[in-house]
C-alpha cells in the first residue's frame, strides 16, 4: 500500500469514528429523568403492555412476587419464628450470605437456617 493510501484510510476511520462518537454524545436518552433504576427495572419486568406504566393487574402481579419472596425470606431467616427479620437475624443472614458466596462462586445460600435462640434465658 502508498503512503497516499494509508493515509485516506486513516482520514477515512477517524471521520467514521467521529461521527460514532458524535451520535452516541447526542442521542435521545430513554430515561425520563423522573424514574430512579430501580423503578426502571420494575417497569421493564413488569410492564406487559409497555405503555410506560403499571396498571391495576401488574400491580397484583407485582404484589404477589413481592409478598412470595417475603414468604421464602421469612422462611430463611426468620430464627425465632415471629414474622419478622430482627437485627439480629439480619445479621445472622448476612453472615451465611457471606460464607456461602465465599465458598464456591456457584454456590448457593442455605435453604434453611436452624433456629437457635437469640438470648439464653
């Protein structure tokens, strides 16, 4: 190849580039400015017909994933059995959390954590 040939394709590949990068800097974004991404993932997973909201029926679907995975938690975690996660069992999950990813990266948490009780009486 000349120099004269180089030398247009290296003009030629910075002008593409150029224009890349210019049209990335200036496209449209998708986000609103009003939604964090979290409520942006929500719509994504839950919105069935798009239309950028969650109607009455998403909603329930929603609720419903939302109060199983609570169940499953509570199952978990829950040592003393009172429908709630304490501190302290918070804590205690957080610990079986940490050790389960520690010890194969494909492992997964317990399923079930014996309950032992939270003060000696």
């Amino acid at each position: 190849m000349s120099k004269q040939t180089l030398t247009l394709f290296g003009l030629s590949l910075v002008i593409v580039l150029g224009f890349g990068i210019t049209y990335k800097n200036l496209a449209p974004v998708t986000d609103d400015g009003y939604r964090s991404a979290r409520e942006r993932a929500m719509l994504k997973r839950y919105d069935a017909n798009g239309d950028g909201e969650l109607d009455a029926q998403e909603r329930e679907q929603f609720k419903k994933e939302v109060e199983a995975e609570k169940k499953v938690w509570l199952e978990r975690y829950d040592l003393d059995g009172d429908g709630e996660i304490s501190s302290e069992e918070k804590k205690a999950a957080k610990v079986k959390l940490e050790n389960a990813k520690d010890k194969e990266p494909g492992s997964k948490a317990p399923q079930k954590v014996s309950p032992k009780p939270l003060l000696a009486r």
